[in-house]
C-alpha cells in the first residue's frame, strides 16, 4: 500500500510551525500587543473555558515564568509535559520508521481525563478558583 502522506515531511512542518509559533508568542504579549483571537465561548457567554488562559500561560513559560504560567492556567501547565512526550514519541517512531501505534489508551483513562478537564471548568467558573482568570 502506498503512503499517502510524507510523515517525515509532515513531522518537520509540525515542528517548523510550532518553532514560528513560539518565536512569536515569544516577542508579542497576548493581550497586550500582536495578533492573538479572544475565546469565543467567554466572549459569547463571559464564562471561561478550559483552555483560557493557555496562550497567556505558554508566553509566560517560553519566558521562564512557571508560576505566572500555572496562575493562568494550571491545567494547561499540567498537560504540556504529556504533549510534548507524544510529539517526540511521533517524531521519533517517524525518523526511525517504526510503524506508528494505534491509541493504547484504556477507556477509563480517557474517562478521567474527560472528567477532570470537565471539573477544572466548572470549578474555575466559580467564585472559590483562586487563580487569574
């Protein structure tokens, strides 16, 4: 069968794109300057999401700031260590042309993670998050 996709090709603009993308995190301050979209579910509804925060947290984590980064978004914070395992895991089974795994990922896991993204929402809508939102 055929490869349809270039995987080493693809891998290289993934980490192409995220290199540009934290260069400009880098220099612009969400919220403060540059090009950077508001959420639309806070600006529909003025709640926050899971993910708000994130870009503001991740600027602050290019800059060191691992403490600004969690205050903004401590979920975000938690789950970037696990995104960049699964990114080098890609990278690596790509580069080395080792067959790619389907998700070994037990059911009750994702369950968990449903509900704890689920929990960090509500709870970071509440009056008691202790953190920026």
């Amino acid at each position: 069968m055929t490869e349809l996709v270039n995987r080493p090709l693809t891998v290289a603009l993934i980490w192409l794109s995220l290199a540009a993308g934290a260069v400009y995190l880098f220099i612009f301050e969400p919220g403060k300057t540059g090009f950077f979209l508001s959420c639309p579910f806070r600006v529909v509804t003025g709640f926050t999401c899971p993910g708000c925060g994130s870009t503001r947290s991740l600027h602050h984590l290019l800059h060191g700031d691992l403490v600004g980064a969690f205050q903004l978004n401590p979920l975000f914070v938690l789950a970037v260590p696990f995104m960049l395992y699964a990114l080098l895991k890609y990278s690596h089974a790509v580069i080395r042309r080792r067959p790619l795994k389907p998700n070994q990922l037990q059911p009750k896991y994702i369950w968990f993670l449903f509900v704890a993204v689920l929990s960090f929402w509500i709870f970071r809508n509440t009056p008691w998050y202790p953190f920026v939102s």
